[in-house]
C-alpha cells in the first residue's frame, strides 16, 4: 500500500521551526528525554494534496542540494597554483 504523503515533503516538514519546537517542548515534559512514537503520532501537519506534496517536496530538496553544492564550492579555492 503505498503512502498518502510524500517522503520528501513529510522529511521537509520535520526541517520546521514548528517541528523543532514540538520536539523541544515534547522531549521536556518526562524525566526521560525522548519522545515515542505515541507522541509522534500526536503531531499534526498540514497536508496539501499529494500531487502537491510531492511538488513542494521536490522543490525543496532541490535547494538543499544546491546549497549544500554552493557551500562545497565556498570551500573550493577559486584557482590553484601550478605545482
């Protein structure tokens, strides 16, 4: 049976300052940090159509693989000397 979410929208939202601090919030409340997966089940997202999901899914994860690319290529010198 296939999902009725995108992966990579599902994986984009958990990216989310509003994740993030579900998380924070969530983690505290026990003696033992942690969340399981009843609490998991608790969050709630918005979820567009799955047509759209997948779109904004893509889109996002091609900015981060343009980042990540662009911030590899700040680590790059801009020429090198020959030897």
């Amino acid at each position: 049976m296939k999902p009725k979410f995108d992966t990579n929208f599902f994986f984009q939202s958990t990216l989310t300052r509003n994740f993030k601090n579900f998380i924070a919030v969530t983690s505290q409340r026990s003696g033992q940090p942690g969340i399981n997966s009843q609490e998991y089940g608790n969050y709630q997202i918005s979820l567009p159509t799955k047509k759209e999901q997948e779109k904004i899914g893509k889109l996002l994860n091609y900015i981060d693989l343009n980042i990540a690319s662009n911030q590899r290529n700040q680590n790059k010198p801009l020429w090198t000397h020959p030897p």
